[in-house]
C-alpha cells in the first residue's frame, strides 16, 4: 500500500494549478478565491503526489510532500529541532547548518567535517 502524504507550501499560493489535486482527493475542493499556505490536508499517494510537486515547482511554486504521519502530530520547536540535527550528524561527523529561508518548517542540513 502507498504511503498517504499531504502537500505543504512554504508561502501562499493562489494558483489554478491547484485544482487538479481534486483528481487525486476527492475531498479537496479548489477555491479560485483562496491562497493556501501551509498543510493542504489531503491524503495523496505519495507517487502521485510526487508528480503534482514536480509541476508546481516547474511552475515557479515551493512546495514539498509530507507523510499525514508526520503532518497529524504535534511539531518540535526549532530549539529541539536543531537539537536533534546536531545530535544525528555528529554521528557521521557533520556539523549542522540552518536554511537561509526564513520560512516553516525550519529545513537543516548535514555538512561533512
């Protein structure tokens, strides 16, 4: 079975491009009047959801997919976040560097010492 994801943007997005996920959830209903941001909350396989990023991101709009696994529990703060990234990359012997995006959910990145 494929594993449900949910889409989030980093920004608001006001884009008719969002009306094809109606295709892939039946519950998700496009409003031309709307701008999203943040969680979509549908639940898409993630192969098929994995195409709708690559389209929306082809056509200028930051986006990622997201297991519901991740997206219905509580979220960490960005203390604890960091935390946890500097904890897991001095296991291979990285150090940790924060985005330079200003946005949530706050992305970190391993660099090899």
């Amino acid at each position: 079975m494929q594993k449900k994801c949910d889409l989030y943007f980093y920004g608001a997005v006001k884009s008719a491009r969002l009306k094809f996920i109606e295709l892939f959830d039946k519950n998700f209903v496009y409003d031309s009047e709307k701008s999203y941001v943040g969680f979509l909350h549908v639940n898409v396989d993630r192969i098929k959801l994995v195409s709708v990023v690559s389209d929306l991101r082809r056509n200028g709009i930051a986006c990622f997919n997201v297991p519901i696994a991740y997206r219905d529990h509580e979220t960490i703060s960005m203390e604890t976040a960091l935390d946890l990234a500097t904890e897991h990359a001095k296991t291979f012997g990285a150090t940790v560097a924060i985005s330079i995006r200003h946005q949530k959910p706050p992305l970190f990145f391993g660099l090899l010492t």
